[in-house]
C-alpha cells in the first residue's frame, strides 16, 4: 500500500486519552470520534487534517488505556498512516485490527518536519520525505498484517475471507 500526505508532528507519550478523550466514549461513531481527535492536544487538529496526511510522534505513541477509540478516531479524522519511534504495544495491535497502518522509524521521525509531504510505501517499508528528498527505511508489514490493513481491519478482512462483504 502506498500512502501520500502532510505531516502532522507530536512529541512522546501521547497516551489515548489525549488522541480521543474518554468523555467521548460513550459512541463509537468513527464520524463523530474523528471530530474530537487530539483536541486536548491541538485544538486545530481536526481542521488541519486532510484526507490522507500522516502523523508523526515520538516514542510511546498509543500508550495509556486500551481503547479501539484512538485509531478509529485517528483513521476516520483522514490520517492514513502513523510513523512513531515506538507504539504501546496495545495500541500497535488496536491499530492493526482497526485498519490504520504504522509504522516505527525513529530516523525517519527526527527528520520529518512539520508539513513536509511524505510518501510511505508499506509494502518495502520505504518513507520518503518528499520536501527534503530523505529516505528512511522501516520494517515492511508481513502479508497478513497488510491483507488486515488493505480490508480495513481485521473484522473487514474475515467478512472478505469468509464472503460476507
């Protein structure tokens, strides 16, 4: 899969209550979680999102409570794709099960700058930050993880596998 979009730049240890706080889990909306996206963070987020822009953080990204809220709300707010130094490790696989693909590269995260247009290719692992000409180089998703993401997630996958779609 090959993803092309603005960065978005935050530090370390953004946990999930920052990427949607917990007063809005009483839905699970992606519409209406996606409006609320890292407000307690950047008030702006949501209006300086575009469709298929990608974010990119420090280490420890996703870490806190585990809740399928944060990808849902990072994925439907139109990020594609997510490159961190690190992921909490519930929130990789909450990522994966809900489509939106991530990506850890601390090189390429110290060298994307704030709106820079990067290409991220997940199939070789390639990201390019098009604003500087740089490429770095992260580990590629294994078949299935990518079958995952492609359908959408992980319920969307076994609907395709199993001729439910």
């Amino acid at each position: 899969m090959q993803f092309k979009g603005s960065a978005h730049r935050y530090g370390r240890d953004i946990d999930t209550d920052v990427i949607i706080p917990a007063r809005y889990l009483t839905t699970s909306d992606p519409a209406e979680l996606a409006k609320h996206c890292l407000e307690d963070l950047d008030t702006q987020f949501v209006e300086k999102v575009q469709p298929g822009d990608i974010l990119v953080a420090e280490e420890n990204f996703g870490c806190g409570s585990s809740r399928e809220h944060a990808p849902i709300a990072i994925k439907a707010a139109g990020v594609d794709v997510v490159i961190a130094k690190s992921f909490a490790r519930i929130f990789y696989r909450n990522a994966i099960n809900t489509g939106l693909a991530i990506m850890e590269c601390p090189a390429a995260v110290d060298a994307i700058g704030q709106g820079d247009v990067v290409s991220v290719d997940t199939e070789t692992g390639t990201i390019v930050d098009e604003t500087t000409g740089q490429t770095f180089t992260a580990q590629p998703f294994p078949p299935f993880i990518a079958e995952i993401i492609e359908a959408g997630g992980l319920v969307n996958r076994w609907k395709n596998k199993l001729g439910q779609q």
